[in-house]
C-alpha cells in the first residue's frame, strides 16, 4: 500500500479529482494545492498534483516543488484537453487523466516507485570500506571521520580502485582510466600516488590497496595483510 498525497484546490473528496483512486487501497491524504502544505503532510510516496482546471498553476507549483528540492514522484492530473500544454519544462515525473481506471494507476504508481528506489540507489555517491568513506559528490574522503587531505589525482586514483573492489588493475590501465589517454608520463606514476595514498591512508589502512605481484594494484574491502612476498616485491 503506498501513501499518496494529492494536492487539489476541489472541496470534495479524492474519489472527485480521480475516481481511480477510491476503487484502490492506497492512503490518500488531500491538502491544498499550496508549496507550504507539504511542511505539514507524512512522508509521501508518490505527489499528485490537481491540474485539471488550473494549467497555469499546476505547473508553477510543479516546478517550485522540484525547485525545492522534492525528490518524491511527481504526477499531474489532467483532463483530455489538458493533455496538449504539458511540456518538459513543467518538471513533472508522469501525467495522468482524471478519467483513468484502476488498472491503469495501479501500473503507473508501482512504475514509479520502481524507478523511484532504482533511482535512490543510484544516487548514493559514497563508498564505504573498513572506516573509510569516499564521497564523490563532495570529493571528499574521510578515515573513522577525518578527513583525508588529498590531491585531485589522488582522489581520483582511491576512487576508481574503490569502485572496482578485488579488480587487478595493470599500471598502464589505471594510467588509462584515472589520467587519461592523452596522458604521456610513465607508469611510475602511479607507484608514486599509491604510495602517498597509503601514507594517508595510515598503517590500519594502508592496505586497502593491494599490490598484485607482477600485475599492478587492487582494493580490497577487508583489511587483510599482504602476501609476504608480495609485499616485498611492491613498487610503490
């Protein structure tokens, strides 16, 4: 059952904005069709905006709400005629009409908290491992809370290995894929980054990045010690 909050300036109850919804079992909370309404509303699954007789205001209110920062779905009711004004820049997730059956909301609705959850999974920008965060949308990494003072490579470097935990990487593919191929220097380079990301790292760190002997460079979710000789063979 979702809960569903239906943003309407009607006097009657939800069944007269969209009969649909009266014949499922959803929660349907109805509040003024007003930005400020939502302050004082539950959690929603999905918004539903009443646009059947105001165009005008249905989509400003749309495109404030997404301003703002709503991340919930987004639907319009329209009528028939209604349909011909929407467009792109109105920022509504999906348009429906008030003459809808249940079937066809029923499939819409769980469409879109199907993409909803696809979507909040995608939008986590933070890796976790053994104490350590790496958060790409602020560039930002952090070892038990404090932050590691990082060059824009090294960043890049941690990140990359952290999002491919286990994978060999070869030098001269990471010079590939965090430096680019226009890059000219050598794959010394890379030695170089991955021993000051372990000094940063620190000792209960430092072995996140794995040497590989003979290979290149891995990240490893578990703080496991390194084969003896492969430590001792290690570059960097």
């Amino acid at each position: 059952m979702s809960h569903i909050l239906l943003l309407t300036n009607s006097l009657g109850p939800s069944a007269d904005v969209l009969p649909a919804l009266g014949l499922l079992n959803h929660k349907v909370q109805v509040v003024p069709a007003e930005p400020t309404a939502l302050l004082e509303t539950d959690p929603s699954d999905v918004v539903l905006v009443d646009a059947r007789r105001d165009l005008v205001g249905a989509r400003s209110l749309t495109q404030l709400l997404k301003a703002t920062g709503l991340g919930t779905p987004l639907v319009l009711i329209l009528t028939e005629g209604g349909m011909a004004a929407v467009a792109a820049n109105w920022l509504a997730d999906d348009v429906i009409l008030d003459s809808a059956g249940p079937a066809e909301l029923e499939a819409r609705l769980r469409l879109m908290a199907a993409r909803a959850n696809a979507s909040a999974a995608d939008s986590s920008t933070e890796i976790r491992a053994s104490g350590v965060v790496i958060d790409e949308a602020s560039y930002t990494a952090r070892v038990n809370g404090t932050a590691l003072n990082l060059t824009y490579k090294e960043f890049e470097l941690l990140k990359y290995l952290a999002q491919h935990p286990g994978r060999v990487f070869t030098r001269d593919q990471l010079l590939h894929e965090v430096w680019g191929y226009d890059y000219y220097g050598g794959t010394r380079t890379v030695d170089v980054h991955v021993r000051r990301l372990r000094a940063k790292l620190g000792a209960d760190h430092e072995n996140l990045i794995g040497t590989v002997r003979n290979v290149g460079y891995r990240f490893t979710r578990a703080r496991l010690a390194e084969d003896p000789a492969a430590a001792a063979s290690q570059e960097a």
